[in-house]
C-alpha cells in the first residue's frame, strides 16, 4: 500500500513539475523581447516538446497499471486456488 501512496505522490508531484516548467516557459517566452515569429517557433516547440513527454509519462503509468493488474490477477488466481483446496478438505465423501 505504501508504494501505491509513493506512486500517486511521485506522479503528482511530477505533473505538478512539468505544469510549472511550461507555464514558466511560456511567460518567459512571452515577455523575452524576440520578434514574433521566434517566439511562436519556440512555442511550438516547447509545446511539442512538453506533449512528447506527456505521451512518454502516459505510456509509463500504462505499463504500470498492467503490471498491478497482472499482479492482482495472480494473486486472486492463486487465493482462489487455495480457497478450492481448504474447501474440498471440508466437503463429507460420498
């Protein structure tokens, strides 16, 4: 359970991270003295640059919800299991 809270955390604190950097990003591109065509370059960039990386975090957290699932599919398969061997122990012979 602890690593789950560590991983909700991480990527809060993650998204938060990349939140900050473009807003910051922005306005300094906003505010830099450069002619309006640079800046809309570097806009397009960053904005490219900063959805690369959502793409590539997105991927990330997918192949870890897979791998919770497979997990938990696991463990249920092999609780199951051990549920049908405890229960046929109980059963009365016919």
């Amino acid at each position: 359970m602890a690593e789950q809270e560590n991983g909700a955390s991480v990527s809060s604190v993650f998204l938060a991270f990349i939140a900050g950097a473009a807003a910051g990003a922005g306005l300094a591109l906003l505010l830099a003295p450069k002619a309006g065509d640079e800046v809309r370059q570097q806009i397009k960039e960053l904005a490219e640059d900063a959805l690369d990386r959502t793409k590539e975090y997105a991927r990330t957290m997918q192949d870890k919800a897979r791998e919770v699932l497979e997990k938990g599919k696991e463990a249920m398969s092999s609780c199951c299991k051990e549920s049908d061997s405890t229960t046929e122990g109980d059963k009365p012979a016919a």
